[in-house]
C-alpha cells in the first residue's frame, strides 16, 4: 500500500507535465517580481487589511469627482437622490492602481462627498455591490480582485459586506457555503435574495470560469442550499449582463470567456444567448428549486458584447450601453470593437429596442443646412444658356432633371464626433436613479492605449437627451509606454495572454 501511495501522487503523463509547466512559470514570476522589488500578493492584501484596520472614526467630506477608473461599482440611493460609488481600478501602461474608495454624488447639487469608514474592504475591482432599502437602506457587495502594480499577481476575493447607510458602518458578513473566490460576476437582488452568477479566477498561470449560481437570503443571513436545474444550463462566463424582472425571473445575458483551442494556446469567446432563471413551480420545495430556460428575445438583435454597462429601471426595461468585442484575434494579437449604443430590454414582453437619440443641432450645422438649401434654389432660378457649333451642344445652368451627382470618394475631413454623448467604451459605471440615466468613466483602447475615463452623463429617460457633467478629457491622465527587458522576454507568451486577458475580463 505504501509504494501504491507515494505513484499515485508523484502524478504522470499530461498531469506531471502541467505540475513541471506551472513550477516553470512560477519560478520565472519570482524572478520578475524580485526585479520589480514587489511584494507578494499575499503581503499586500495582508498591509491593506491593517490599514483599514487603523481607521478608527467615521469622517465624510467635500471632494472632486473621483479619478479616471473602470470595473467599480455604481448604485443609486434606495430613497435619496444620489448615486454611489466603489472601487475600480486604474491602469497607466506601467502601473495598475486598484481603489477602495466610497462616494456619494448629489444629482441636485452636483456635489461630491467622500465617506472614510473603519475596517471596511480593501481594495478592489471587478465585485458587484447593490441597494436595498431595508433598515434605511443598505448596500451589498460580494468578491472581486486585486491586481499588484505589475499586474503579474491577482487576488480574488470571496467576502461578502454589507453598509449601512444609517449608521455608515461597514459589516462583513460571515455566512458558510458561499461562493469561491472571483470576479467579473454578476449579481442582482429580488424578493430579499441575492442572486449571483458567473465569474472567473485568474491566478496569472491558470483560468477558470463559472456558471454556477449562488443565492443568499437578506432575511436569514445564510447562503441557500438552491437546487438549479434546466434542460439547457449557460456556459461559463464572465463580463456578462443580468437584470431581475419585476415578477422575480433573472435574466442572463452576452458575457465573455476563454477555451483552449489547441496546445498551449486557447481563444476568447462572445456570448451572444440569453437565458432565464425562474422557480420551478412544480417541484416540491418550490421556494428553493430554480430551473434554467433559453430565451428568443425579440425586437432589435444586440451586436456582440461583452463588459457591458448594464442597469434596471423602475420602468421594468434594463438598459445596457457600450460594451466590447474581441476581432481580428490570433495567438498573439487581440483588438477589441467597441460599441456606444444604448439599448433597452423590456423585462416582461422579452424584446429589445434601440434608443435613437436625436442629437440637437448646434448652429453651425444649422447655418450650414440653410445654405446648402439656398445653393439649390439658386440653381433651380438661374437662367439657362446653350450654344452650339454643330457638332457638341453645351447648356449652362438651369434646374436639372436626372438624379443629382454625389461623389463616392470619401471626405478627406471625417465629420467631427459629438461631444455631449457618451464615446465608446467598456466596463463603465451605469444606475438610474428617479428616471434619469447615469453613466461614468469606463475603458477605451486606441492601438496600444487603454484610456481610463472619469467622463459623467446623464439622460433624461422621457426626454432622451443627454447632459453632460463631467466632459471628456484624452488627459485625464497620461499612458506611460512600458519598455521591454529581458526579463520581459523570458515570461512566456502564455504568460502574457493570461495577463491581457485578465485585463478585459475583470468586469
């Protein structure tokens, strides 16, 4: 028995070859972080811990607006009118900033606060938090990550808070049976139950992703033993949308993940299906017994998206805007299609629509249409002339009476973009709160770029125009372009793609 034992876990074949590849890698990670003199994940979560530890006072102020960031989390006020926000995490091209701060913004007065609790989160992207308004209101957040500076170690979290947003205090709630360590997650909250779903891990060495679902009663304080069935069940997925109807049914939809293809390389994928999570009803213990469902929504067909911006209404539609698309990927190389679209889906007809928003037309482009109309009237009133020699009859002027001619060849000086709408992005902050639409900051990649944005919009859902707060700004911060080394060259390209990826998923 005892020789049978020490084989057994000596391991063979494909399971002693990924056992030597991963001490590989993780040899070559500790040679780049010994380089990059930075600590390890483990010490770095452990120091953030003693530092909210050391608050010890409640202490809110007047700020600015916060800082270029993507993958936080934006919630509305359950009763007032303010939005608020946690965490995310800003990238310079040398060096990732991940955030723990708690803002409120007032939509009347357009002021910021900043709110200091003692021994809250550490910092994070990539969770989900929602509003409730039980006991004066509440917030909850569960899991998300921690990228070091380099971006070469990843700390994924499993806890589950709660804020009090009466006494300002933080909780962290200790509940068994939760959820494994993740990010890019979704969760949505119906009849005083926590619903999450998807997500992904990322150790920088190896992946994995979910579609397992997790329901926690805000009653009981305890992870349910559900039992989720269904015919058909969503692949793993991270990045995706979710929405709860006001009947109780939970939409899933789009999302993003990665599969092996071939030897040491693997490709991402866009999910385009939507499914939906219903109890089953004729299950014995219903209350705790869900079913999975394909759905066919109808109406406009979304492009494929992922990270994308998405919120409910209390008009029962869930609004989603902008999002990602992974084209043009090989082993290498992966750019990404951004989208600026809003849409709405309406909760219980199942149907899509396309918000066309009528941009308002500013003078200039006024002047120039009324004076595009006057060269055509003058054309219609001018005499006409014609000579002849005999051979070639020439008429000059004079309305014309075929189609006019419209050059096919494109304009050298592409008409300007507007500036009062939301551009193109991924993972920004999006909630309405009293019938407007908020949307802030996100991600864009221009070539080699990532801008992070700390952009602001509102719209007006019955009027559907958009009002800039916080305008636009390419300088928000500077992209630092990082040189390579030779210790750049000895990490793997796997190694790499771990890292690019982690990039686009952590939302």
């Amino acid at each position: 028995m005892g020789k049978k034992d020490k084989n057994k876990k000596k391991g063979k074949g494909a399971e002693k070859t990924a056992m030597k590849t991963d001490k590989k890698q993780a040899a070559r990670q500790k040679k780049m972080l010994e380089k990059l003199g930075e600590a390890n994940i483990a010490d770095i979560i452990q120091l953030l811990e003693a530092k909210e530890g050391k608050i010890e006072t409640i202490s809110e102020s007047v700020c600015t607006a916060p800082t270029p960031r993507s993958n936080f989390t934006l919630v509305s006020h359950p009763e007032k009118e303010e939005l608020i926000m946690f965490g995310g995490e800003l990238y310079t091209g040398t060096k990732t900033t991940v955030y723990n701060d708690l803002f409120f913004y007032n939509t009347k007065s357009g002021e910021w606060r900043q709110l200091k609790s003692p021994s809250g989160p550490t910092p994070r992207s990539g969770h989900q938090m929602v509003a409730v308004a039980s006991n004066g209101g509440e917030l909850w957040m569960f899991g998300g990550e921690h990228a070091s500076p380099s971006q070469l170690q990843f700390h994924h979290y499993k806890d589950l808070w709660k804020f009090s947003l009466k006494s300002r205090k933080w909780e962290r709630i200790i509940a068994p049976n939760g959820p494994s360590p993740r990010s890019g997650h979704r969760m949505t909250v119906s009849k005083k139950r926590l619903f999450i779903f998807g997500g992904f891990h990322d150790n920088n060495q190896s992946y994995h992703y979910f579609n397992d679902v997790h329901i926690f009663s805000l009653e009981s304080y305890q992870w349910l033993k559900a039992d989720i069935g269904g015919a058909i069940v969503p692949a793993p997925r991270s990045g995706c949308c979710i929405a709860a109807s006001p009947e109780g049914k939970i939409y899933v939809w789009g999302g993003y993940s990665r599969a092996s293809m071939k030897k040491e390389a693997d490709r991402g994928v866009t999910h385009t299906d939507m499914f939906v999570l219903s109890q089953d009803k004729n299950a014995g213990d219903a209350d705790n017994k869900y079913k999975w469902a394909p759905v066919k929504p109808g109406g406009y067909k979304p492009k494929p998206r992922s990270s994308v911006g998405c919120t409910v209404a209390a008009n029962g539609k869930a609004y989603t805007f902008g999002g990602v698309m992974d084209v043009d990927e090989d082993d290498e190389d992966v750019h990404g299609q951004f989208g600026d679209d809003l849409l709405a889906f309406d909760l219980t007809a199942q149907t899509w629509r396309l918000q066309e928003i009528q941009a308002k037309s500013s003078t200039a482009e006024k002047k120039e249409s009324e004076e595009s109309k006057d060269v055509e009237m003058s054309a219609v009133d001018k005499p006409v002339t014609t000579t002849t020699d005999g051979i070639f009859t020439v008429t000059v002027g004079g309305p014309s009476t075929s189609t006019p001619y419209v050059s096919n060849i494109p304009s050298l000086f592409a008409k300007p973009k507007p500036t009062n709408v939301p551009s193109p992005r991924m993972n920004p902050g999006m909630c309405v709160c009293k019938g407007t639409l908020y949307i802030f900051g996100g991600i864009f990649e221009e070539d080699a770029k990532q801008l992070t944005y700390n952009d602001f919009y509102s719209l007006d859902l019955h009027k559907l125009e958009w009002k800039v707060i916080i305008p636009n700004s390419l300088k928000a911060h500077e992209w630092e372009d990082s040189d390579s080394s030779s210790s750049d060259e000895e990490c793997s390209s796997g190694e790499e793609d771990s890292s690019n990826s982690s990039d686009m998923d952590t939302d």
